[in-house]
C-alpha cells in the first residue's frame, strides 16, 4: 500500500484553499467567445476538420487560460533527486513527442489523485510519445516532511516522470499556475493544447467523471483536435509567499 506523509498544517490549509473557493467540478468561464471551457454538465464537442499543424501561434508564451494556442516557453529547473542536473522544458520538443506540464504538490490531495490517475491510465505504451514531467512550486518543498513524501512518490511511481523543483516560483509566475494539480499539454511543434484541470471532478468516481488530460493526450495522437482545450483548475491553491 502506498503511503504519503502529510503534514498536518498542509492538510488544514488544503482543505480550506478547497473550500475557499475551488469546488468540487471544473467550471464555464463567463468570458465572451471562449466556450471551449470545461463544464461539469455540458460537453464540449471537438471541432471537425481543423489540424493541430493548420494553427499558427504566436511568438510568446501567454500564462494561464490564454496559454492555449502559444508555445511552451523556454524555462531551465533543477531535477528533485539531483543536486547538478536541470531539465529544459523546450529541450523536450523534438517533433514527435509531445508534452504535459503538470503542477504538482505532494501535499495536496488532489494533486496526488491526479498522480494516481495519470499513471494508472496513461500507462499504457501508446502514450509512449506522451513526455511528461511535474513542477513543484510549493514553498513548503525544504521542509524534510515534504521531501519525504515528494521522495516516496517517485519511488513508489506515483511519479513515475521528472519532478522540476521551483523554488523561487519562476515557473509558477512564467506558466500563471494558480493550483495543483493544473496542467498545459503541448503538441509535437510545442505548441499548448490543453490547459487546467486534469479531470472534470474531484472525485473520480462521480457520475459524469471525465479525464480532461487523456481525452486531450488521445486527440493528439490521432492528430486531432482535444475535445477541450480549456478547463478551470480545481485543487489546492499554491501559496506565493508574499502575496495576499
């Protein structure tokens, strides 16, 4: 049986970042024209006929929801476990693979059922060509409980990808990321996908439970179009120390 140290202050405060304000399901942004977002009732149907490679994007990066459509931005962290290896994100970009940024924190439980979830069903070797790796914003990473549990989680392959470490938030601010999990999926030219939630529920096993992330990773490899490309982030909150 696999077993996660939590420390008790990281729950509390997880369990109140939930019930601040997350919810329970992915949500429909009110914004005019951007009805490609996830709804926890209302499917979204893919586009027919349109190619990743028929899209041109634009030169920058943009974080968060408006990352869609840009490329992965070029960012260099150090790989947990090593105290002298870094992994480049657009190193990763070789024309045949593609790529899944996902926040992570061992000390969010919804993070961890996102772990869970992507190494149960994204094992299998036709997502080979899927590359994904975990960034770890979370302030609270030098503390030894926190280590312990991001240690035992690559041992016992619940993450079973690279782990980046990002301790001075770079990353965080760079990608806009607001929550773990919260993920950008990318195509073979780098280009993002997918953002935001992983799943369409906290709880997995919910009627109408969607895995937003395979379903993405599956229209990829077919040469689609995801089903949706965006879908609010729901999980913990990261703290950014300093800001209110």
């Amino acid at each position: 049986m696999k077993s996660v140290l939590f420390h008790p202050v990281a729950v509390l405060a997880c369990a109140a970042a939930l019930s601040a304000g997350c919810g329970d399901s992915a949500t429909t942004s009110s914004k005019a024209g951007q009805n490609d977002t996830a709804s926890a009732s209302t499917p979204v149907s893919a586009p027919s006929g349109v190619s990743e490679a028929r899209e041109t994007a634009p030169v920058a990066f943009r974080p968060g929801r408006e990352s869609v459509g840009t490329p992965l931005p070029d960012l260099e962290l150090p790989l947990f476990g090593s105290t002298t290896e870094t992994l480049s994100l657009r190193g990763l970009i070789d024309g045949e693979s593609f790529v899944g940024v996902i926040f992570h924190s061992p000390a969010c439980p919804c993070a961890n059922n996102c772990a869970e979830a992507v190494t149960k069903d994204l094992a299998d070797e036709k997502y080979g060509r899927v590359k994904l790796i975990a960034i770890v914003s979370d302030p609270q990473m030098d503390y030894e409980w926190f280590a312990d549990s991001l240690e035992a989680q690559v041992s016992d392959g619940t993450l079973p990808y690279p782990v980046l470490l990002d301790r001075n938030q770079e990353a965080l601010r760079l990608f806009g990321a607001v929550r773990t999990p919260e993920v950008f999926l990318a195509d073979r030219e780098g280009i993002v996908r997918f953002w935001g939630a992983p799943e369409s529920s906290l709880f997995p096993g919910s009627d109408g439970h969607r895995f937003y992330l395979k379903e993405a990773a599956d229209a990829l490899l077919a040469g689609e179009k995801p089903p949706l490309r965006r879908a609010e982030p729901i999980g913990c909150l990261i703290s950014q120390p300093g800001i209110s």
